[in-house]
C-alpha cells in the first residue's frame, strides 16, 4: 500500500528531516509514527501527502510512484488519502454538515451524493444530531471528529493523522483513537503521528519510532521508544 | 466537463467572495464603473465625431474644370473615366449655365437686375465642371493626381485645407482616446487583482484546506475568476446604464447651448451608439475583470 526506498528530505542547508527512510506499510494496517519534536514524523505526512517532493529516495502510494508524479494528478491521488491535523483545520463560517460536505463539493460529488453520505459519516463519529452546529460551538474532541468525518467522507482508502490528540484531554484522546480503530476495522490503511505515550502503550499497534529523521525502530504491536 | 450542482457552488463561492470583500469589491466595481464611464464617453465622442465627419467628407467636393478645345464628346469621356474610380461615390456634371444660375440664385438674390446687365452674356461660360466626391477624405489627393493627368482637363480645385484639417482631428481623436482608455484599463485591472487578493489572503486556510482533499487547480481559481468577471459586469453594466439615460440630455444641452451647431453637425441617435457601446462595454468590463483575477491567481495561487 505505502512504500519508502530510502527517502531523505532535506529543506536548504543543516541536516536533512528525514534521512534515508525505508518502511513498507500493507493494506488495513494500523501503524502509529512516533517520536519527538524534529523526529521527522510531520515530514512524513507531508511527503505522503505530495506537499513535499523528497530530495531523493522513491515513494510509492496505492501503486503510484509520488516523484513522478504530474502536478495535474495531484488533487485525483489525494482523494484517496483521508487526512486530520492537530488543529481540526475546520471552516469556521460553516455548520458541521457543511464541513464535511464541502469534502465532498470539492471532489464534483452530484448533491444527491452528498445527501446521503454526510449523514452516513456524521452517524459514525457520533455528530448525528450535532449537524447544525458551528464549530465554536462544539467541543475539541467534537471538533477532531467533524475532521474525521470529512477524512472518511470521500472513503479513502488511507486515512493519515498528524498528531489528532493533540489538542483533546485523554478522554476525548482515547475517543478519537477508538473511532480511528473502528475506520482501520472497516478497512482503511491508518498512520497515525503522535508523542502520546498513553495511546501508543493502550493501543499495541505498529509502532515506528524516528529521532532526527531516521527510523530507530519498528515493532509489531510495539510501545512507544524512548529516545 | 463540470456538474451543475458544481457550477452552481462556483458561482455562489464568487459572490461569496464579493460579499466577504465588501469594501475592496466596492472600491473595484466603482474605479471600474469610472473608467467604462470615461470609455463610454470617449466612445460615444468619438463616434459621434467619426459621424460628423463622415457626413462632411460627403459634402467635400473636387470641382473639374475642362481646357477651351475639349468637346462635350471629351468631357463625357472624362466623366466616364472619373466615374470608373472606385473612391468616387459621385460625379455630376454641371454645365457653364447651370454654374451661372446656381451663381445669379448665391449672389444677385433679391437683386435680378444687377444679373440682367449680363443679359445672355455669360460670364462663366468656361465654367462648365464636373462636381466629384469621394468616399474618403485621404483618397481625396490620389484622385486629384489622375485627375490632372487627364487630357482635356486644365484644372481641379479641391478643398485641400477641410480635408487634411479632418482627418487629422479625426486621427488624433483616435489616437488619444487609446492612450486614455489604455491607461483606464491597467489601473482597472491593477484594483481588481488587488480585491481578488485580498479575497485569497482571507481565504487562505480553505484553499489549503481544498488542496489537501484533493480539489483541482480549476476548482480552487474558478470562485476568484467568477469574483473577477462579476466585478467587471456590474462595474460595467451601472455606467453603461447612467451614459444611455444622460446621452440625449447632453446632446439636447450642447444643441441648445450652441445653437450655431445645429445647423453644421448631426449626432448619432442613442441607440445607434449603443449597439455597438454595450455589447463592447459589457465584454469589456468582464474581460478586464477576468484578466485582473488570472493576473492575481497566477501570482498568489499556486495550487
């Protein structure tokens, strides 16, 4: 599903934020990215995401080699990779439903698409009820979901999260992960960056550890490595 | 090819920006509802002036004047060859005692016994010509050339000084009204990329936002070039509107004001200016708008 032949991505002079990478993540598989500030995680989503080219090294998503990859083909690759961010990055002019059928406008869904599958979506991360509502109104781990749910409204078959808990008390961490477990569960491929330790030990996934953009470890249904 | 539903939202998201951009979207539709008003003017002057001259390029003749030993025979053969040019729109022949009355009716009117003393002495009985016009005043000179050339022909009298005068006023009329509304048209297009980006700043985090789930190129810019072309309409449409409610008014103020014109110039009805005024102006203003946004997405919007 996702490779990585010995990527490195530098950005102008000093050393290069992820540094020689290789990994190999299959299809429907649950992989948390771990380690600290300046590890070289963030870098990851971004050149999985095609924000980034990598200075050398080939990355290949869904059969797609990303290096080669035509500017023109970037939007249609994207719509099979789901992404959330700390920040939610939600529009606050619009209620719950339009945020997640925005996903959906921007893809040239018909309406009557978008009718039937942002209720669907909302059902699965519990905000049903709450469609109406702006995201001012609502709480950090309401606001994570209504992020999640525009992810998951186009069905990606990849859904990456930069750091989802981040900004949410555990509670609503533990919540969100568990909704991540259930969308993985359904069939997505998920990689999740995260410093939480807590989840890291609770969920006993794919753990891969990276310090100053290398990879130091990865371990099936591993812990979070202390650097 | 773009769904309805997609067009639809496009468009919306335009006069979304618009509205969210009111201050700068109002200062953009007013200087561009200024300079399609300035266009307005200078077009409606200009045809008007085109008109003006046109019509007295019609009534600008060359007079043709035939040497003692030419015969009627040669004469027509003249006039024949005169009227095979193609710039000559006519060529009337007027005889030595038409030019006499036509004389007697301009000078001794009211006074036929002062023309009397002549009895059937004419004295303009080597004044037999022939009256010709032309379809341009610059044709005017070539034809007089060959005219010249002609055997039979001792002299052309043409009314050098009018015609040179016109179509000289007539040029430079043009060529001022294209350095003005030249100039009109890149501060028009500067305001617009100016709203337009002030539109992508404050849109920045949606645009982002749109780029990572994977809208294309075209869906991101289009609401910034619907933005453009809407700006450009109304800036338009509202002068367009204003010149054709006050263009008889002016027309009826000048000829009332100077009535020594009315009997020299004619000007264009108002619908006749606006055929071609409106649909010029119209495209014009949504051409500018247009051009303004894809000036501005090309510099600030690399998706």
């Amino acid at each position: 599903m996702i490779t990585l032949e010995n990527v490195s991505k530098s950005y102008a002079k000093g050393q290069p934020a992820v540094n020689d990478v290789t990994l190999h993540v299959d299809k429907g598989e649950f992989v948390f990215i771990v380690g600290d500030s300046g590890s070289g995680k963030s870098t990851m989503i971004k050149l999985l995401l095609k924000e980034l080219d990598p200075t050398s090294g080939t990355i290949t998503v869904n059969g797609q080699v990303l290096n080669k990859m035509r500017h023109r083909k970037i939007a249609k690759y994207r719509r099979g990779v789901g992404v959330v961010f700390q920040d939610f990055r939600l529009l606050k002019d619009r209620n719950v439903y339009e945020n997640v059928a925005f996903a959906q406008r921007v893809i040239e869904r018909p309406n009557r698409v978008i009718k039937k599958r942002v209720p669907e979506v909302l059902t699965l991360v519990g905000l049903a009820e709450k469609y109406k509502s702006k995201p001012n109104q609502l709480s950090g781990g309401e606001q994570q979901r209504v992020a999640l749910a525009r992810a998951l409204v186009n069905r990606p078959a990849i859904l990456l999260a930069d750091e989802p808990t981040g900004n949410l008390d555990p509670k609503n961490s533990f919540e969100i992960m568990r909704l991540l477990e259930e969308i993985n569960e359904r069939g997505t491929t998920v990689l999740v960056v995260t410093h939480n330790r807590e989840i890291v030990n609770s969920f006993r996934k794919r753990v891969i550890s990276m310090k100053k953009g290398v990879i130091v470890s990865d371990e099936q249904e591993g812990g979070y490595v202390e650097n | 090819m773009l769904r309805i539903s997609t067009i639809g939202y496009t468009i919306k998201q335009g006069f979304k920006n618009i509205w969210t951009n009111k201050m700068f979207s109002l200062a953009s539709i007013a200087t561009m509802g200024a300079c399609i008003f300035l266009f307005g003017l200078i077009f409606s002057v200009f045809v008007n002036f085109q008109y003006i001259v046109r019509t007295a390029e019609e009534g600008v003749a060359i007079t043709v004047f035939f040497t003692d030993d030419a015969d009627q025979a040669r004469i027509d053969e003249i006039g024949n060859e005169i009227r095979g040019r193609s710039e000559v729109t006519q060529c009337n022949f007027v005889s030595a005692e038409d030019a006499w009355n036509s004389f007697k009716e301009d000078y001794f009117e009211g006074d036929a016994s002062v023309a009397e003393g002549f009895q059937n002495d004419n004295p303009l009985a080597n004044s037999a010509n022939y009256e010709v016009f032309v379809d341009k005043v610059e044709s005017q000179g070539e034809l007089v050339s060959y005219i010249e050339s002609l055997e039979g022909v001792r002299k052309v009298n043409q009314s050098e000084a009018a015609t040179k005068t016109l179509s000289t006023v007539n040029r430079l009329i043009a060529y001022v009204s294209v350095v003005i509304i030249g100039i009109l048209l890149i501060v028009a297009v500067f305001l617009i990329s100016n709203t337009v980006s002030m539109g992508i700043a404050i849109r920045k985090e949606e645009i982002g936002i749109m780029k990572l789930i994977g809208a294309t190129d075209f869906f991101v810019r289009s609401p910034f070039l619907i933005e453009g072309v809407i700006i450009g309409l109304i800036g338009s449409a509202i002068p367009l509107g204003a010149l054709y409610f006050m263009y008889n008014k002016v027309i009826q103020y000048v000829l009332e004001k100077f009535h020594m014109l009315n009997s020299l110039i004619q000007f264009l009805p108002v619908k006749q200016v606006f055929e071609s005024l409106l649909p010029i102006g119209l495209v014009l203003g949504m051409g500018i708008g247009l051009v303004g946004s894809v000036i501005t997405i090309h510099k600030h919007l690399r998706v």
